[in-house]
C-alpha cells in the first residue's frame, strides 16, 4: 500500500494530523519515506545541491573550517561532524581541499549524522578512505571540540504551521476530504511560543515553526561554547520567516505537497532567527548571502585556477557552475550562511559577529 494510502486510513481512524507529522513521515517513513528509499539527488534525482554543483563549494568551506581550528588553536582530537551529508561529497571535498593542512587530518575524528541508509550506503563508498562514523543524532556527538557543517539540512526538518486568528492560532493540518489528502485549519488556539509573532503578523497570516531545529542547534552550541568549534549552516530561509514555505520538488519542478507523498521532496525555508536565538551560550554571526561567502573565500580565484585547465564544454559548465553558486539571481542570494562559534574566538573566515 502507498505511504498516501497509509496516511489516508490513519487520518480517516483518528483525525487529521500536523503538517510537521505530514512531512516526517513523507520523508523519514522508515520503508516509504522518500529519504529512506532513494539517493534524490542530481540529474537524475529530484535536486541538485551545492557540493554537487562544483567541488569549489566543499573545498573553500573546508578550509575556511580549518583556518578557524586554526584560529583556536589547532586542538586535537577534533570532531570534524556533517549534519545530511547526502552523498557525502562536501565531506570528501573538504577534506582533500585540507590535506595539506598540517595536523588537520591527523586530529579529526570524521562523523555524519544521517537518517537515510541509501545515502548511508553512498557516504561510506565516497568517504571509505577517512574512516567515517555514524551517529543517530547531535545528541550522541562526543563532547569535544567541533567543527560542523549543514547544508540543505535544516530545510529538511518539519515544520509545524500556523495561521492567526485574532490573538490565537490556528494550525494547519492535514485531513481528507472524498478520501483524498487535503489541508485544513484546527481551532484556535492560544500558541504561547508564537507571542513573539504576535507584534509583527497580521490576522490570516501563516508562521511555521521548526521545534527540532532550535533543539539541534542547542546540543550544537552547548558543545562549541563548551569545547571550542564553529558552525557553518547553510540553507534557504530568511532572517525570520512569514508565509507558507512549504514546497515539494519531483524531477526538478515544483509539484502538490500532499501529492504521492514519499515521492517528492519537500522542504521548508529556514527561520535563521529561530536558529540563532537558540545558539546560546555560543556565539552566533550576521546572517550573510551564500554568494558573498564563498566570494570571501576566495571561490573566485579558485575558479580561474581550475578554469586554467579547461576547454570547451567542461570549461563553459564550470563558467556555468561557479556563477549559479554565486550569483545574486541564482543561488547567491536565495542561500544564507549562519555560523556558530565560541564567544571568545573570532567567527569563522567569510563572517562577522
Ligand atoms: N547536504 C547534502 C544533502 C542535502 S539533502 C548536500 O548538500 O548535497 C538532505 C540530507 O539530510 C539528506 O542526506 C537526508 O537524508 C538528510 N536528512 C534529512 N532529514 C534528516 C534527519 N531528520 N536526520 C538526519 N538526516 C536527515
């Protein structure tokens, strides 16, 4: 039976469920979810992420991770961690782009956190030469030094959804009507962790709220207030989201989120001030477009060199690759880098306190 069906006599015995409860188990159902039965990424797939853009993406990251291990003080043993690493080509590329650093392959102890045993399978095969571990979650992340990197994770998480009425909130859910998913509105309700939306919404408007998200960052922050490390958190999303964010990608174009569920992607845009305001005691940076930290970095020069060996077509996907990263209209602008680091150390390279 389909996940859709599935879900359908689930709501039909005991009511509609949260759009968060929707997304998780569209995405992580452990033998229908679309995460847990395919690698969606590139042409073939359903997206296609940065580090699967151009490897300057995962190479100008790790190092701006390692000149900040650097920073503080190149300590060792180090936990060099990856939230969603996909196919694991960020890690990999961060890694070979650090292999001269010295010390830096020596000290870190690599470990991903990832849901899917299909991308498990494929980051094993891309990462075989580095000694890889796997934990269930941040929580289980050893309490030394960290450095850490998400990207394209956060969107991934569920996100509960609310639309305002008067001082109170109702939330979206998802039910069924002639036997086929639809969405639909509880009643009101008061939403005391919403009271901060309270002064900047307006009656009818939609807030979400990603609760998992804030508790990853907390067990984040804790370690790198604690221990040392930085964080570098990648994604779409705005400083504070309004507004329904909710979208699904099959094959590259947008479709019906409640569509085939399993089958699709889906996401949410990533509220960065929920994800600071629970950084604490670690320190958090300005919220700075995709595009002017891998400028920063140096992606720029790195792209002329690597353009000095090429012609033709490579050389015109590699012009193509190096402007969709960067370029305000493209990637750039759409992506935001969050970082995280101890209060007493200097943000990472590429950010500003
Ligand atoms: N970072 C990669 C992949 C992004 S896709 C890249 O940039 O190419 C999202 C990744 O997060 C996938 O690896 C997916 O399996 C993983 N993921 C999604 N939800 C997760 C969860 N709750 N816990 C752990 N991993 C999760």
């Amino acid at each position: 039976m389909s996940l859709g069906r599935d879900l359908a006599a689930r709501i039909a015995a005991s009511g509609p469920i949260t759009v968060a409860d929707y997304m998780a188990q569209a995405l992580l159902h452990p033998t229908k979810g679309y995460y847990s039965t395919r690698d969606p990424l590139g042409q073939q797939g359903d997206f296609t992420t940065a580090p699967e853009i151009s490897q300057m993406f995962g190479e100008v990251i790790g190092l701006c991770l390692a000149q900040s291990w650097l920073d503080q003080g190149a300590p060792a043993p180090f936990i060099l961690a990856e939230l969603g690493p996909g196919r694991g080509t960020l890690m990999a590329d961060m890694l070979r782009a650090t292999a001269q650093v010295p010390g830096f392959h020596d000290a870190a102890r690599i470990s991903l956190i990832e849901a899917s045993d299909v991308l498990k399978a494929r980051q094993a095969d891309t990462l075989k030469a580095h000694d890889p571990q796997w934990i269930d979650s941040v929580a289980g992340l050893d309490r030394e030094p960290l450095w850490i990197v998400a990207n394209e994770f956060f969107d991934a998480l569920p996100v509960r959804q609310f639309q305002r009425d008067g001082t109170g909130w109702r939330e979206r859910c998802v039910g069924l009507q002639d036997d086929t998913l639809t969405f639909g509105l509880s009643p009101v309700a008061p939403q005391p962790g919403l009271d901060h939306r309270l002064a900047d919404t307006d009656d009818g408007d939609l807030v979400e709220w990603c609760a998992p998200a804030s508790a990853i960052v907390a067990e984040i922050g804790a370690r790198i207030a604690d221990h040392g490390g930085a964080a570098l958190i990648i994604d779409y999303g705005d400083w504070r989201s309004l507004g329904d964010t909710l979208q699904a990608l099959r094959g590259h174009a947008p479709t019906d989120p409640l569509d085939a569920p399993g089958t699709a992607d889906l996401t949410a845009h990533v509220d960065f001030e929920a994800l600071a305001g629970a950084a604490a005691p670690a320190a958090f940076t300005r919220l700075t477009p995709q595009g002017v930290f891998l400028e920063r970095l140096g992606i720029t020069e790195r792209a002329r060199n690597l353009a000095a060996g090429l012609t033709g077509a490579p050389l015109t996907a590699h012009i193509a690759a190096h402007q969709r990263l960067t370029h305000p209209d493209e990637m750039g602008n759409l992506f935001k880098v969050l970082g995280l680091y101890p209060a007493d150390a200097t943000p990472p390279p590429g950010l500003e306190p």
